[in-house]
C-alpha cells in the first residue's frame, strides 16, 4: 500500500457498495485504492506532456480527457 495515499479508504468502500456490493472487505478497497491513485498519477503525468507539448504550463480538461482516453483505452 501506498505509504501517503491521496484518495481516501471509505470512498473506495462506497464505489465497490454503489457498485452493488453487499460487503467489503478491506483489502479489497485498498487494492481499488491502490489501482485508481496509479491509474491517476498516470493519467495526470501524460496530460502534463500533453500540456507542454501544447505550449501551456497550465493543465486543462481537455489534456486530463485525451490522457485518460489513451491511458483507458475508451
């Protein structure tokens, strides 16, 4: 596990139970923890180049969709 996580514990409990979940057990929402803060980081890493290679320092919407379309593969 992550040694400083970002997303909290109980959001990842609530994802699993909207999902329709009856129960959770805990190593199961911080593996979910885990995979989302990588899928994130990853994500937020390639719309920074996005943004660079743009010419802007700021990081809009539009490079988090277009990183996360390639990184999802959606």
């Amino acid at each position: 596990m992550s040694a400083n996580p970002e997303l909290g514990l109980a959001a990842m409990y609530r994802f699993i139970k909207k999902s329709g979940a009856d129960r959770v057990g805990d190593d199961a929402a911080g593996e979910l923890r885990e995979i989302l803060e990588d899928i994130a980081t990853r994500i937020a890493s390639q719309a920074l180049d996005l943004s660079l290679h743009a010419g802007r320092k700021t990081i809009k919407a539009e490079d988090i969709r277009l990183a996360a379309k390639n990184i999802l593969k959606l």
